[in-house]
C-alpha cells in the first residue's frame, strides 16, 4: 500500500453525530484487462452530501456506479472488494441489483426524461415497484416528488405534457423527482449541474441541499467551487486511487496531500 | 470494330491528351515552377479533359438514346412524305387536265340538276288535291330518273379516268423504282398505329439482317432506307463528337494561364456533372409517371374512373375476342384492392410481430457476440430471390395449408390462397421489418436505458415502457416501408395466389392483387389499344400513388424520430 493510500484510508473518519450510510472496503474494478479503481476504502455518512472529485478519467463515475451495481449492465466490468448500504453487503450475487436500485436512485449528467409525460415520468419508478394501490395514491406520490424536487409550482398545469418539452434546468429537476419517487435512501448524482446554465445549476443545487435533509447524496463534480458549496464531505480520486477524504473545509482549507492541493488549485487537472 | 466504338476511342484518347497537354503548358508557362501556378498542376489537366469529354459525352449518349427512334421517325416522315408528293401529284395532274376538269363541272351541274329535280317533286306533291297537277308531277319524275342516270355514268367515267391516271403514274413508279417505297408511305399513312408499328418492327428485323415474319419488297426498301439513314446519322454524329471535342480541346488549352483558377474551375464542373447525374434519375423517375398517368388517362376516357375505383367487378380477359356475348369487361378493381389488403394484413400478421421481437431480441438481450452472426444470417433472408419464395410457397407452403384445413373440414381450401401467399410474403419481408426496427431501437439514446435500469426497471420494463415507447415512430416508420414493399411485391402472389378476382374475406380462398393482374394484363395475347391493356397503367398508377404516400408518410415520421433524438 502507497502512502497516499494508508493516509485515505486513515482518513475516512466520519464527523462525530453521523451515521455511516454507504461503507466500502477494498473496492477494484476493472474492465475487461484494465483496471480502472484500486483498492478503495471509504465511509459515507448519512443526510449529507458527498463530493468526488478529480480529473477526467480518474475514475469518479466507475465508483459511483458500483454503488447502485450499474457497472453490472456493462459488459466486461469486474467489480470486487465490499460495498455496504446500512450494514448490507451489496456487492453480492444474492443481492438483486433490480431490487437494490429502487432504494439507490441515480442522476445523471445528461437530463434523460423517458418520452413520456411529465406525470408518467416521475410515476415511473413508483408503477413499477407497487408502490401505490390506488391512482389518488400515486398522484400524492407524484405531487410530493415533485415538490420536493422544487418542480411543481412550474408543472403543475402541464402535468400531460412530454417530459422532454421541459427546459434543460426543469428536466433535470425532472429526473430529480422521478429518482426520489421510489423513496430511495441513497442519490447518486453524475455531474448533475454540467449540462445547465448558471441559474438552473443555482437552483439545482439549492435542491440538492434541501434533499441532504432526508437522503445520503453522492455527487460527482468538476466544480470545486460547487464541491465546496454543497458538500460536506469531499473525496479526491486520482487514476484510479482515492487520495484523499474527508470533511470538505478541511480538504479545501487544509489539504493533506500535495496532489490535492495541487488538484484544487487548479495546477494540474 | 463499328464506328462509334472507333469515336468513343478516339475520343477516350483525345481526354487524356487533354488531360496531358493542359497539365504540360501550364507547367511549361511558368517554367517548371509549380508553385507559381493559381492551382496544382493536375487542375489544369482535370479543366481541360473534362471539357474535351464531357459535352462530347454527352452528345455521344444523346445518340445512344435517340438515334434509333430519330433514325425511325425520319424514314417513317420520308416515306409518308413521299406518299404525300405522289397523291398530291395525282390531283395536280387530274386538275391540269382540261377532259377531266370538264367531267368534273358536268358531274357538278347534274348533281344540282338532280337535288333541284328532287326539291321541286317534293313541293308538288305536298300540294292540296286541288291545285295538284299529275301530269307535272310525271314530268319531273321522267327528267329525274334521266338525270339520275347521266350522273351515275358521269360517275363512273370521272372514276375510270381516275384509275386510268393512277395506273399510269403506278407503272411509271413502277419502272423507275419507287412503286415499293410509295406503297409503304401509303401504308404507314393509312394503317393504324399497331400494323404500322409490326410493319417497321418488320423492317428493322431485315435492317439488323434478321428474319421477319414475312417478306414484302415494301420491307425491303423501308429496311434500307433505314439503313442509309442509319449510316448517315451515326457518320455525322461521330464526326460531330470529334469536332466538339476538338474544339473544347483547344479552345481550354488556350485558355491556360498561370493566374487561371482552374481549381475553382473543375469544382464548378464537378458540380455541373453531380447534378446531370442527379437530374437525369429525377427526369427518368418523372417520365415514367407522365407515361403512366397518360396511359390512365386514355383509360378512364373509356372507363369512368368511379367504375374503376369502386367497382366490385373485374373481369377484363373478355375484350380479346369481340364476337363474345354480352361481355364489355368489367373493371372494377375493388377485388383486386381487397386481395391486396388481405395478403398484405396476413404477411404483416407475420411479419410485424417476429421482426420486431427478434429486433428487440437482438438489441437489447442477444451478447454482442451472438447479434454479429445472427444479423447477418437474418439479412441474408431478404437476399433470397423472391421467386424462390413464391415456389416455396406454391409448392409447399399452399399444399401443406390445404391438407390441413381440409382435415379441419374446410373443404374449400385450395392450393392457391391468400393465406399461404401472405404467409410466405410476410417470412420475406421479416428481415425488412427487423433490420429497420434494429436501427431505430439501436438510436435510442442509451441514456434512456440507463436512466431506466437506475430506477430498478428489469430489462423488459425497460424494453416496454422506455425503449419501444421511444422507437416507436421509427418502428411505425418501418411498419410503413414493409408495408408498402409487400403491396408491390410480386412474384410471391403471382406463384401463390392464384389469379381469381374473388372479393372474400376468406384467406383460404385465391384472390388476386393489383401486382398480379398487371402482370396477367400484360402477358400473352395483346390487344394493343383495348381498355384490357390500358387497365394495367390504371393500375399501375394506383400501386404507385399508394405506396407513394406510404412511403412519404413513413420517411417524414422517421426523420422526425431522428431530428427528436439528434
Ligand atoms: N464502459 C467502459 N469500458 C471500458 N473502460 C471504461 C468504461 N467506462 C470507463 N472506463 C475507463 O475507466 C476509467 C475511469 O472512467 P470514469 O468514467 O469512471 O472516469 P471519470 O472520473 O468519471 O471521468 P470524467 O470526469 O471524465 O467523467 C477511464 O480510464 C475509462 O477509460
Ligand atoms: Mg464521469
């Protein structure tokens, strides 16, 4: 083991009055001959928000992948080590993925509304899991995520309309909404604010806030200023490694390894 | 070697000498120094060859396409012209000749005489009792019935004198030569265009040296003037092209400078030449519908166009022979509309369901390594000739449906049905719907599943609510194409289908389809300008206007689909 590595490792404490929502331990994964992630071990808390940072190719969105299994619909990717949600080892063959992902919901960097209304998109995830008995049942749903989602004073009168009819910003609020339907416990966001203007990243992320009330949150981002502004807890991935982690004012005030300083001050990256 | 091919070289030869010598003066002007040219070197070599060939070309090709039917026309207006002279010359001498003018006017006054005669009995006799006179009224009888006899030989020695003219001036063709050629004139001016037209075909068989149905000195002569207007044409042509080029050779050559932009030049040209191309397919596409829609036309003068379209009666076989009883032909093409719309539904029964699932199949289930022969292999099913489907179907489809529907107690099945045609049609058309529907399930954004799995959707309810839902105007769109492919297909129904105009609902019943009808129109015995050939155009126009609008419809709803997802 590097001594960036024992260092993360060190330094994966959680603050004090949180608990561990999402703890990894020696995660690898590869695809096909390459191995894109080495031996990553860390502890996300719970009702915050984690920020993964790093350059392109570093491996940001393999990790976050693994959390909901979505590197189990690419071909050829191998993940290994453990992966527990509350407890739960998930990176498990006995672990549906299908079941695991209705409480593991995903945003991604690109808005992709389903070709469906505005209603259906967001009623999606709650049809196809059961989740309400009766139609008032799923328009309470479906009014509830959306105003969580901070959408529904906007859509409320078009609620038929296409979900791709909506602005960029709206859509991806949009997919917000339609992630927290389920009543997932974790989000995992991709880059969620790079596809939109000024504005709509503000309100964005005004969301994400409000949301770490209730849920854990895991967010990429190439943003250090919205790594700093939204999250409590940042990590920073460099090929492959996570270098370093722990309680964003420290890693941005007080960084321990020089790559991080390096990275954040934008020297290399 | 004949003398166009000797041309097509020549001129092969002079495009590359073109080529050569605009390449070497623009080299030579600036004394080797390329880079003072406006262009690279090879420009002025592509300037000057394209125009060396390209209008000659095109001389060349309007030969290829014209000659023969300009050749044709031309003997056949010499010829007509010819008879013309003569029958002209004929009056002229007969009005030159003062005995026969004499005839004339005397035949004239009789004539007068005779309708006067006439007029004055009639007022005579619708006289009342009283004034009557019957002795005047014999009178007038007795001169009319002489004056009536004066006509008729008048008559007839204007008629001899007539013949007698004609037969001189025959013998006089007849010794100097032309008697055969004339004879032809009067026969390509007086015949209808079907007999004028076996008579050239005739010709033009002697012409290339081949044997004709039979051999009249007529033909004989019309055969080589053919040929010398033949000669003659192509000689000009040939030398025509040379001169073009020639001077298109020349004249570019001089034209090179080294400031000359014969960069921009030849891209200009290129231009020019792209859109001959393009132009020519649009003009041949737009020639055969005029010809169509000229030909429908002709047949809805004889056929109301409501009898066509709504008729519930087709029957045209009957127009061959006319001592028939009772039969006009009927040609009402609802039967065949109604034959073509069941085997159509029937082949895309089958079609549409499994081209879709093993499109879905092999898009989002089948590993990669699977789909790489599996396509292919279900490609290559729309390789397979569709004549080979339709004895498939004949052969062995057919039977196997009959025996089976007669042990079910149909004892109506035949061989040849709807039911085994549009089986077989629809086996054909898998691979269309497939191949199509795959690429536009392959262009939903992958982001769309991904967004699907991420809510823990299974594959399948991905595949429903997000995949299709999202291909489904490309799908529709596919739907379309195969459709309007299965309506004009052919062969299939042809083999298959049999050929009774039924209107049924029956598949196991033969039915007929537009397709097969034309192809029954058009073969065998013709009557050249019967309503029962004209039908085919009629329905020609239809299939066309009807898969045209499909066609249409489907490309606008694809292209839609795609600008949705670009
Ligand atoms: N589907 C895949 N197949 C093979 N290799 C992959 C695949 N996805 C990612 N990789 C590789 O894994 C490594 C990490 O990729 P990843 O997408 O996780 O990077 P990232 O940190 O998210 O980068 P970015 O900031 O550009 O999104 C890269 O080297 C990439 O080439
Ligand atoms: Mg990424």
């Amino acid at each position: 083991m590097t001594t960036a590595q024992a260092q993360a490792t060190l330094y994966h404490d959680i603050p004090e009055a949180r608990d561990v929502k999402v703890a990894i331990a020696g995660v690898d994964v590869h695809y096909g001959d390459k191995q894109a992630l080495f031996d990553v071990s860390m502890q996300i808390p719970d009702r915050s928000v984690t920020a993964f940072i790093g350059p392109s190719g570093c491996g940001k969105s393999t990790f976050l992948r693994c959390v909901n299994r979505m590197n189990d619909t690419i071909d050829g990717a191998v993940v290994t080590g453990s992966l527990k949600i509350d407890g739960t080892e998930i990176n498990d063959k006995t672990i549906d993925p299908v079941v695991l992902r209705a409480s593991v919901g995903m945003v991604f960097q690109k808005p992709n509304p389903f070709p469906k209304s505005i209603y259906d998109n967001v009623a999606y995830g709650p049809k196809i899991h059961g989740l309400a008995a009766t139609r008032e049942e799923l328009d309470g749903i479906v009014e509830q995520s959306l105003v969580k989602a901070g959408l529904w004073g906007e859509v409320s009168d078009r609620l038929t309309d296409p979900g791709t009819s909506l602005s960029g910003g709206q859509q991806q609020r949009l997919v917000i909404a339609r992630a927290i339907a389920v009543n997932p416990e974790v989000i995992l966001m991709d880059e969620p604010c790079s596809a939109l203007d000024p504005i709509a990243t503000a309100k964005v992320e005004e969301l994400i806030d409000e949301l770490r009330e209730n849920y854990c949150i895991i967010m990429v981002t190439h943003s250090m200023a919205q790594a700093a502004r939204v999250s409590q807890m940042t990590a920073f991935f460099h090929l492959g490694n996570l270098v370093e982690y722990g309680p964003t004012e420290e890693i941005f005030t007080n960084p321990r390894e020089r790559r991080t300083q390096d990275y954040i001050t934008g020297r290399f990256g | 070697m004949s003398v166009i091919s000797l041309v097509a070289l020549a001129l092969l030869v002079m495009v590359a000498g073109g080529f050569y010598m605009g390449r070497t003066r623009a080299i030579k002007q600036v004394a080797g120094r390329s880079s003072e040219l406006h262009s690279l070197p090879n420009y002025y070599g592509y300037y000057v060859a394209l125009w060396t060939g390209f209008p000659a070309l095109l001389l060349l090709a309007a030969y290829g396409l014209f000659g023969a039917a300009s050749t044709h026309s031309w003997t056949v207006a010499e010829l007509r012209a010819q008879a013309h002279e003569m029958s002209a010359q004929f009056e002229g001498d007969l009005a030159a000749n003062s005995e026969y003018v004499q005839l004339e006017s005397t035949l004239e006054s009789l004539e007068l005489t005779v309708n006067g005669l006439r007029e004055e009995l009639a007022r005579l006799r619708r006289a009342n009792d009283a004034d009557r006179d019957p002795h005047l009224i014999q009178l007038r009888l007795e001169e009319q019935r002489s004056s009536r006899a004066l006509l008729a030989l008048a008559g007839t020695s204007i008629e001899d004198y007539r013949t007698g003219v004609a037969t001189g001036m025959l013998v006089t063709a007849r010794e100097t030569g032309v008697a055969a050629s004339i004879r032809a004139g009067f026969f390509l001016t007086h015949s209808d265009i079907v007999r004028a037209e076996l008579f050239m075909s005739d010709a033009r068989k002697i012409a290339r040296g081949e044997t004709p149905s039979e051999l009249l000195p007529e033909l004989e002569i019309v055969a080589s003037r053919l040929t010398d207007h033949q000669n003659t044409l192509r000689n000009s042509v040939g030398l025509l092209v040379l001169a073009l080029a020639a001077i298109a050779l020349l004249w570019t050559r001089s034209q090179i400078q080294p400031q000359f932009r014969a960069r921009n030049n030849v891209e200009r040209l290129t231009t020019v030449l792209l859109i001959a191309a393009s132009i020519l397919s649009i003009i041949t596409t737009i020639g055969i519908v005029l010809s169509m829609l000229f030909e429908s036309m002709r047949f809805f003068s004889i056929i109301p166009i409501q009898d066509f379209l709504f008729g519930l009666h087709w029957s045209p076989q009957i127009a061959i022979r006319e001592d028939q009883l009772g039969q006009s032909g009927a040609f009402g093409a609802i039967p065949l509309f109604a034959g073509t719309a069941m085997i159509t539904l029937i082949a895309m029964l089958v079609a549409v369901p499994i081209g879709l699932f093993s499109a879905i199949y092999l898009s989002e289930y089948a590993a990669p390594k699977f789909r790489t022969i599996a396509k292919p292999v279900l490609e290559v099913l729309a390789g397979v000739p569709t004549v080979v489907f339709g004895f498939f179907a004949l052969l062995t489809v057919g039977p196997a449906i009959r025996a089976l529907f007669t042990s079910l107690g149909f004892e109506s099945a035949v061989t040849q049905s709807a039911l085994s045609a549009g089986l077989v049609m629809g086996v054909m058309i898998i691979p269309f719907i497939s191949s199509l529907s795959d690429d536009v399930i392959n262009a939903v954004p992958q982001s769309l599943r991904d967004g699907s799995y991420a809510m823990g959707a299974t594959r399948s309810e991905t595949v429903v609510h997000v995949v299709i839902p999202a291909a489904l105007p490309g799908i529709f769109g596919a739907v379309l194409l195969a459709i309007s492919r299965a309506i004009g297909e052919t062969m299939i129904v042809v083999m298959a289908a049999g050929q009774g105009a039924n209107l049924t609902a029956n598949p196991l019943e033969s039915v007929t389809t537009i397709t097969v009808q034309i192809v029954a129109l058009l073969t065998g015995d013709l009557e050249f300008e019967g309503p029962k050939t004209l039908s085919a155009f009629a329905l020609g126009l239809t299939l066309f206007a009807v898969t045209l609008l499909m066609n249409v419809i489907a490309l606008r709803v694809v292209q839609k689909y795609r600008e949705k997802y670009d």
